[in-house]
C-alpha cells in the first residue's frame, strides 16, 4: 500500500469484516460475505473461540459505525472492548486511528507501535508506512491549553466536546486549522477559528461576559387559561418564562370573571427565580343574580295580594238600584 492510500485508510477508520489469515490484517475493506475464520484460528477452531469472533465483530462494526459519525471517544470504547474480547493486530490499528483523530496523539503512537510489535504478517513496505505516520505524528504535533474565566465553561475543539475549565491538561493536536468555542450558562459564547504550526504550544485564554438578558423568570398562573403580563407586554397563557435584564418587572395575570393579580419581582443577576399567581372569580353583583329576582319577584306578588285585600275597589251601582251596589266575588278584582 502507497503513503496515498495508506492516508485514505487512516481517514475513514476501517470497517474490517473479518480478521482473515490469507490477507494482511492491517487495512482490509469491509467484504459483503466475510469468512468465518481469525487470524490465526482455523475454521475447525473451538466454539468458545468462534463465539469470541462474533462479539470481536460486532463491537468491531459499532466502533467504525460511531468513528464514522465522528464519535471518536464511543469508537475507542467500542475498538478496546473488542480487542479485549479477541486480541487482534486489525483491531489496534482501528484503534490507534480513533485516538488519532480523537486528538489522544500519544495515545495513537502508543497503539500503532503495538500493531506494528504484535502483527507479524505485514511486509516490510507496509511496516514502514505505519512507522512513517507514527514519525509525522511526533514531527508535528502541537499542544494547545485553555485558560478560560469563570470557571465551569464547556470547551469544544473542532464540535469535539473537551471538558470543563478548568481542563487537567493540554489537548494535543495536529497542525493546522481548528475550531475552539468555549460557552457558558447565562454567558455570551466565544467561538474563533485558530491554526496551529507544527509542535507549536499554544494557551488560549478568554473570559466569558455575562449576557444582558441573564435572569430567567417563570411566571404561572392559575387558571391555565389565564393571559400573562411581563411588563405590559403580553406573554402567553398559563405559564411562561422569559429571560430578563436583571432588576424590577411588573407581572400580570387576567382572565374574564376573575379579579387580575399583579405584583412586581426584582430579578437578581444571573439568577432564576419563579412565581405564581392565582385568580379568584370575581363576586357576581346582587342585581345580577336569578335568587335575587325571584325573590323580589315573590315579595312583589304577596305585596299585590294584600293591596287587593286591604283595598277592594268599589263595585259599580247597578243602574236603577239608587246607588246599591252589586255583590261581586273576589274573582272580579
């Protein structure tokens, strides 16, 4: 294999399907129907040694599947578990290229030096290749800190999660461009581009500004259906949260036939607090009430009766009975 394609094979971190005797087991492409034989292990091997195999195989396949979505740290577990299972050259060489592209620089050297010391198959040319990128790795590795304020920031080199500042150590890393971003709860996140010459050691220091908006407010309210108010402005229904300036906010909540509840809460900086506010119907007014009419409704009845009874009108007189008056029942009033 040419230093070209050796370089291809090291980018896309081999799928090996197999660790097969008649090639050599430092960069086979994945085969659509593998033998069932290991390096080293004929067809007529033990059942345990087979069933070995298989679980090699299978965290072999996972840890190209993670390297090949850029999941370096899964495809080491998954490259180390497999070589545990079954301890095979063609796996130390996946291996070695996932804390490579993992950033574990030592680590890679540590490991192709293994694949070279443990795979006696591989011709002298194919020997010399892995020596030759073991060599540019030592030539041109670089060595980038991070200094970052306040503590507890998240550092990604090139969208790779590193860990939280204060870091224990230096990143090794090849020359070239790299992406660093260090972000924060509350803080504005700082990103910049950097290019790193080779065996260059490097600190890179910034400090995190606390962004404007750095208080979070939650406001509920009771009932759901009630509309919210954070400083005039509408702000949705039942419960919302916002992130505010610190200091005074004024909160609303109303609903038809409720009494509105307001207050106003001074927010600290970079702080987070919650409030609730819970509406009670509003007292309905006595004229509007059906038990008040009907009550007044009765009385006014009991009022017309005894008027009648106190009252009875006069009867007309019956003409040509000189003013006597006739009888009449008290249907007739």
């Amino acid at each position: 294999m040419n230093r070209r394609n050796l370089r291809a094979a090291l980018a896309l971190g081999l799928t090996v399907g197999y660790f097969g005797p008649s090639r050599a087991a430092w960069a086979q492409p994945r085969t659509r129907n593998p033998p069932s034989t290991v390096e080293g292990v004929s067809d007529g091997g033990s059942a345990t040694t087979a069933m070995q195999q298989n679980e090699a195989r299978q965290h072999l396949q996972a840890g190209a599947r993670h390297y090949q979505e850029g999941q370096y740290s899964q495809a080491i577990e998954e490259f180390q578990t497999a070589y545990r299972v079954f301890p095979s050259p063609v796996i130390l060489f996946n291996l070695a290229q996932a804390y490579r592209s993992d950033g574990q620089l030592s680590m890679a050297i540590t490991t192709f030096r293994r694949y070279l010391d443990e795979n006696a198959r591989l011709t002298p040319a194919q020997r010399g290749e892995v020596e030759e990128v073991i060599a540019e790795i030592e030539r041109t590795r670089s060595v980038l800190s991070f200094e970052v304020e306040p503590s507890g920031a998240e550092i990604l080199l090139d969208g790779r999660p590193l860990g939280v500042t204060p870091l224990a150590r230096g990143v090794e890393i090849l020359p070239g461009e790299h992406h660093v971003e260090a972000r924060l709860d509350n803080h504005e996140t700082v990103r910049e581009t950097i290019t790193m010459a080779a065996r260059e050691r490097r600190l890179w220091q910034s400090t995190l500004h606390p962004v404007r908006e750095n208080a979070r407010l939650t406001v509920t309210a009771l009932p759901a259906e009630a509309t919210l108010e954070i400083d005039s402005v509408e702000s949705g229904r039942g419960s919302v949260t916002r992130r505010l300036v610190p200091g005074p906010h004024r909160i609303r909540a109303s609903l038809a036939g409720h009494v509105d509840q307001s207050m106003q809460v001074v927010l600290e900086p970079l702080s987070t607090q919650n409030v609730s506010l819970t509406l009670h119907p509003r007292p309905r007014s006595l004229f509007t009430r059906p038990v008040f009419w009907a009550v007044v409704g009765g009385v006014a009845a009991v009022a017309a009766i005894t008027v009648v009874l106190l009252n009875p009108s006069v009867p007309d007189p019956i003409p040509g009975s000189a003013g006597v008056p006739a009888v009449q029942t008290i249907t007739a009033w």
